[in-house]
C-alpha cells in the first residue's frame, strides 16, 4: 500500500495533503512541497518494509511455539516494547 500526496497552492504557500485529507506540513515553494513528497513516500516504505519483517516474525512464532496470531503477534510486540 502507498499513500497518495498531493500540493494545493494556498495563498502565498503550498500544502501537501496525504491521501486521507490530512495536512502533512506548509512549505514556501512548490519545490519544497515535492521535496517532502519524497521524504514521506520514503518514509512509507520503510514503514511497509518494517510491517512486512514484524509479520514474517509473527508468522514464525505460529508455527514454532503452535500458538494463534494474536498470541504471536502479543510476544513480537511485547518484544519491540509495544510498538
């Protein structure tokens, strides 16, 4: 899943908006705008890229201790200290 940014030009400044309407932050210029773009897609994808590792390890648990999803998924997060 990726998000969707998008700039609207507001008075003298520009706004990214994510996909759900949000503002993300105010900039200057449109430059600036795109620049922030790119460090939030970014971002995002070390976000996905850390999902993915946490449910790898949850799915490992299942299948080594013979416990549920929840079960595993409360070890992992316990372990990452709630995260």
């Amino acid at each position: 899943m990726t998000n969707e940014y998008r700039i609207e030009s507001v008075s003298n400044a520009f706004i990214v908006i994510d996909d759900l309407g949000e503002p993300v932050g105010r900039y200057p210029t449109e430059e600036a705008a795109q620049q922030d773009i790119e460090r939030c897609k970014k971002e995002d994808a070390m976000w996905e890229t850390a999902k993915l590792l946490v449910d790898t390890a949850i799915k490992s648990h299942m299948k080594i201790h013979g416990v549920d999803r929840e079960t595993a998924a409360y070890w992992i997060n316990s372990a990452l200290g709630g995260a």
